[in-house]
C-alpha cells in the first residue's frame, strides 16, 4: 500500500516579533491577561513588502534541502492560505516557481485554521492514487494583513508564519505500524460561517475586509469537534487513545488545547504548544509545530501523532500519521 511518508518539515517566521508589552500600547489589554487567557507572549509580524509567497518559500527552500532531494522531484504544491498574495494567480504557482519546482501542478486550499490538514487530505489523496509521488504541503499566513487593530477580542490571538512538509510515496504493508499518514479526514459546516469571518471579500466587497470572530462560540465548539475528530480518526484504525504519542494540534490558544488534551485523555506533556512563541497562525500553526517538536527531538521516528484542527467555515478534521 502507498503510504504518505514525512521526509522532512521547514519553517520561517519573521524578523519582527511584537510582545504582549507592544500590544498594550496599540489596543486596551495587559500582558498578564494575554497570557491567562490564552499563554502567548508574542507573535510575528510580517514586514512592510514581505507577501505570503514569500514566507512559503523559506519554509518550502527549508523543507527540499533538508530532505535533500532535489526540487523538480516535487510533482505537486499544495499551500493552505487564507491570506494569498492576490486574487489570481494561486499563491502556490508562484512558491512553485520560486522554489524551482518545474513540473506538476500546484494550487491553493482555504480552509482558514484546518487549511493544513484539509491540505494534507488532499495531499495523501494524490499519493494513495498514484497520482503524485512527492508532494510539498505548506502552510503560509500573513494574517497581520487582515486584523483589526482595535479589536482586543481578536488582534492579540494572531500572527504570520509559515512552515511546510514534504511527503514521498513509499511503500507500506497496510497496517497501522506503517510510517506515514495513516487517516486523515475532513469536515465542514456552513451554518457557522458567521461565528469566524471577514467583513469584506472580492464579490461582496472589493475588498478583503478585517476579521471578526464570536470568540466564546468558537472556543466551545474547538474543543468538542476537534478531539471528536481524533476519536473518529483512532476509531476507523482501531486504535484506542492510549496508542496517541503525541497530539499536535491547531494552536488557537493554551486553554483550547489543554481542553483538547483532556478530552483526549492525554497528559499536558503529550500536547505539543508552539502557541505561546508565535500565536495562532492558522494553517501554519501544526506544521510549525511538527517542525519544532520533531526538531528538538521529542517526535521521534515510530510515534503516531494527532493532529487536530477547527477553523472558519467552521472546518475541522483530523490527520494521524506515523512519524
């Protein structure tokens, strides 16, 4: 059986970093309260001319050379964004250029928060099918671009980043000690498109508008549908939660994913959290933290990992793969 296999993770967040301090002067909060309420210190902030291409191409150019493979061995470039350079072209199309990728296709997925793993569905998909053997997936935002700066509720929960995983097909036995993606499954239900919008779009607007979000709602439904998402995903494998290695979730805020890990049965320890050094940065957010964890050596080659995410939409879903 054709397995998605990780060959290798790459990250990029920008110079800039504003504390929770700097926040205090631009809209009415405290460090203090920040980090009760959600654990993050600081986030990243794009520079002035800096476009998302541009931060999904140091995290892609970071993922190739790790790997070592050379970069038109990449049939196919998935980015999950929901902050693209433009209207058209896809955003992908020029990483893919950029990063000299010269065959193959490459298109964007918007799915805001769950945009990388709905990118990973669609990613094990093309392998599973034999419809593509290395697959470059990233997760690239610059979602400073679309805060509202007054807007306590909404602008100390997010920052800009971008990190990427490149996958090769290669062969497995089938079961579930096989390396690789393992399940990944995706869901969506527009009756809440309002609780995490914009104010603006293209045809609406001409324009892309600032977030908004019904934090309260949000928050209540992240920590039923995500883990709900795992149990499903662990339930079509036939595993139970004590075979969960490692949870690495969407990193919305502190609070959502020690509810997740809760629900899960899985000790604090178990729960991957970047959130704190970079804040929420949506569809960049799981695979920085694969990056950081694998990185410093706590994901380790053999460990099944959990990756949840909820996003607008809403969107949720779930990828469980062996590292």
């Amino acid at each position: 059986m054709r397995r998605a296999v990780v060959l290798s993770t790459g990250a990029y967040l920008p110079e800039r970093i504003m504390t929770n301090e700097e926040m205090e002067s631009i809209v009415e909060t405290k460090h203090d309260w920040i980090v009760e309420r959600t654990g993050i210190h600081q986030r990243h902030i794009a520079a002035d001319g800096q476009v998302t291409s541009d931060l999904g191409v140091h995290a892609g150019m970071e993922a190739i050379a790790r790997a070592g493979v050379p970069a038109d061995s990449i049939d196919l470039v998935i980015l999950a964004t929901t902050t693209p350079d433009d209207t058209m072209p896809s955003t992908a199309t020029k990483i893919q250029h950029r990063l000299g990728i010269t065959k193959g296709a490459a298109f964007d997925v918007n799915a805001a928060c769950s945009g990388f793993v709905y990118a990973m569905t669609v990613a094990n998909s093309f392998i599973v099918s034999g419809a593509a053997k290395r697959v470059l997936v990233i997760g690239a935002e610059t979602y400073s671009r679309i805060l509202d700066w007054s807007d306590r509720g909404t602008c100390i929960l997010f920052g800009d980043g971008a990190a990427a995983v490149l996958l090769d097909a290669q062969e497995g036995k089938g079961g579930n000690d096989d390396r690789g993606v393992l399940h990944s499954a995706i869901h969506s239900d527009g009756q809440y498109t309002q609780l995490l919008a914009t104010n603006g779009g293209v045809s609406s607007t001409m324009t892309s508008g600032k977030m908004f979000m019904v934090g309260k709602e949000i928050f209540r439904h992240a920590v039923t549908k995500m883990p709900a998402a795992v149990e499903e995903g662990l339930n079509a494998l036939q595993l139970s939660l004590s075979a969960i290695d490692w949870v690495v979730p969407h990193q919305a805020n502190k609070r959502i994913l020690h509810g997740v890990g809760q629900k899960l049965q899985v000790s604090d320890d178990k729960v991957v959290v970047t959130v704190t050094k970079h804040a929420n940065t949506s569809a960049a957010s799981i695979p920085l933290a694969l990056h950081a964890a694998s990185g410093d050596g706590r994901i380790q080659k053999g460990h099944l990992i959990v990756c949840p995410a909820l996003g607008a939409g809403l969107t949720w879903g779930c990828t469980i793969l062996r590292w």
